[in-house]
C-alpha cells in the first residue's frame, strides 16, 4: 500500500518537473522570438529611413517599441520614430512623438537629444516676423532648457546660437509693427514697440534704428529732454552709424544740408585733382613719345 502511494506521489512530481520544463524552456523560446521581431522590425525602419520612406520607417519604429516595450530597443525606436518624421518635416507628427518619448522615457541617456529635436522642429517652422508667432516663442522656450539643464553640451553652444537669431527675428517683428503705428502717428504704441527692442533685445541689430525713431518720436512730441536722452545713448553706443546722424540731424535741421554741401565739395576737389594727375600724364607720355621720336631720327 505504502509502495503504491509512493509510486503515485513520484509520479505526479515527474510530471510536474516535466510540465515547469517544458514551460520554462517554451518562454525561453518565445523571449528570443520576440527579441528577434524586435531587431527585424527596428532594421527594417532603418532601411525604410535610408531609402526614403519615412512613413513606413515611422510605422516599423513604433511596431519595435510596442512588441517589447521594456526592451533597450524600446526608447531607441521611440526617438527613431520621431526623428523619421522629422527628416521629412512632418513637424506636427515629430513633436507629438518627442513629447510622448519625453513622458516615458523622462531619465533616458539621449533625453537631452529629443528636447534638442523638440526645439528644432519648433525653429524651422518660422517663416518670418510677420507671421504666427507660436513657432518662435515655442522654439525659443525649448532653447532656453536646454542651455538651463544640459549647458555643457554641443546642443546648449548651438541652442545660444539660435536664441540669438530668434531675437532678431522678435525684434524685427516689433519695429515692423512700430513703424507702422509711427507712420499712422500713433505716438504711445509706436513708443512702447521702440522700447521694447531697446529693453529687450538691445544685442540685435535693429537697436540702432529703435534708439533713432525714439528720438523722432519724443522730439515731435516736443519732449527734447527725451529726445536728447536717446540720442546720446545712440550717440555713446553707435557713433559711427547712420542712425546717429540722422539723429544728429533731428537737432541740427542745418546738418544735413552742410554735410551734403561738404560731399559736393569733398567730390569737386578729387575732380580737380584727379583732372590734374590726368594732364601731367598726359604731359608726360607726350615728352616720352617725342624723346623716342627723336632717337629714331
């Protein structure tokens, strides 16, 4: 009896170790399978990407992340992903996958990478100061992270880089739209649009004629104090630009036209000169031919 239950009870374990094996080595099986759909559909997105096809490389990236989303392929095929819509300016698609990689992948080795790419997507969608604005604000809010969490990065020198062209574009869009309310004489707004380029983006190119028309402005208005105040400011900063002298000129109504007296007389002597040298080469290419003439007798 005692046999027989010992027998039975063997038996049983048998097949248990028998089962747990077979399942064990059946999820061995499936694990690497899986693995291998996983490098087969990643590869097969890189070739897509090369050849051209950025949709269907989108697609295979994806199908790589879902079929094995704790894999190390999964982020890799995120961002892949996104960057096929990238190469292709599908912005609104790349964007959309680099703040999903963002939320997922929050502490991923390449996570300075993907905000980069965010803020490119973002800068090449600018067409110019005229036009929406979202682009520019959106592009130069990522540029700003970037330079604040990864400074000593390749993406930080170019992202300072971008800022700085941005800048020119914002504060060419304010003298735009200060130009135009100065033409319709619309003193207040036109002051605030000039204000805000001399405040604000006092490093670009456009602060020049800022200080200038402020000047224009607040001397029209009849505030000279003002007026003065800018103008020296243009004046310490910029001597040697136009915009100064047009400034000076604001003041001085009789400088331009002495200065336009001076060019024409600066112009009459090089004239008289230049007319000069010609004669005495003349004259001497004259004395050189008759000498040679002379000899030939």
């Amino acid at each position: 009896m005692k046999v027989n239950i010992f027998f039975s009870l063997f038996l049983i374990l048998f097949f248990c170790i028998s089962c747990s094996k077979d399942v064990k080595k059946k999820s061995v099986i499936n694990e690497k399978s899986l693995d291998l759909q996983v490098l087969e559909a990643y590869k097969e997105g890189v070739d897509s990407l090369e050849s051209g096809d950025v949709l269907y490389a989108a697609k295979k990236f994806n199908e790589a992340e879902v079929l094995f989303p704790q894999s190390v392929w999964a982020p890799k095929s995120a961002l892949m992903a996104a960057y096929s819509y990238y190469a292709q300016d599908y912005y609104g698609d790349a964007i959309a996958e680099l703040e999903r990689f963002k939320k997922v992948y929050p502490k991923h080795k390449n996570i300075d990478y993907a905000n980069y790419l965010l803020a490119i997507c973002y800068y090449e969608q600018i067409v110019d100061e005229k036009k929406d604005l979202n682009s520019i604000i959106q592009a130069k809010e990522n540029f700003r992270f970037i330079i604040k969490n990864y400074p000593n990065t390749e993406y930080s020198l170019d992202a300072e880089f971008k800022i700085d062209l941005i800048n020119d574009i914002l504060a060419s869009k304010e003298m735009y739209i200060g130009r135009y309310y100065f033409n319709k004489k619309k003193w207040i707004p036109a002051i605030n649009r000039f204000r805000t380029v001399v405040d604000d983006y006092e490093t670009t190119i456009y602060v020049e004629e800022a200080l200038h028309r402020l000047v224009e402005v607040y001397y029209t208005l009849g505030l000279t104090s003002e007026a003065q105040k800018y103008a020296k400011l243009l004046g310490y900063n910029y001597k040697s630009s136009k915009w100064y002298e047009m400034s000076y000129s604001v003041f001085d109504k009789m400088y331009k036209k002495n200065k336009v007296e001076k060019e024409k007389k600066k112009k009459s002597i090089i004239t008289k000169v230049k007319s000069l040298l010609d004669w005495d080469e003349k004259k001497r290419n004259s004395i050189t031919l008759s000498k040679k003439n002379k000899i030939n007798y």
